[in-house]
C-alpha cells in the first residue's frame, strides 16, 4: 500500500475540500430548486 507523505497531502487535500464542496453544494442547490419549484407550483395553482 502507498503511503502519503507530507508533500503529497499538501497537494491532495485541497482537492478533496473541492471535491466534497462541491457535491455538499449541489445537495443544497438541489433541495433549494424542489422548494422554489413547489412554491411555484403552488403559486400557478391558485
């Protein structure tokens, strides 16, 4: 098994803080979009 230097953390890390903000990010702008669209469903059915 390859092990992680120092070096090799200080590049990758930042890439995983990406990564995960990322696919966080898009859970909420998901949630975010159904809440906007059911308020707009509501608003076209009244």
């Amino acid at each position: 098994m390859t092990d992680i230097d120092k070096y090799t953390l200080v590049s990758f890390a930042p890439s995983l803080v990406i990564v995960a903000a990322m696919i966080i990010g898009t859970f909420v702008a998901v949630r975010f979009l159904k809440k906007v669209i059911a308020q707009d469903a509501a608003k076209a059915g009244e």
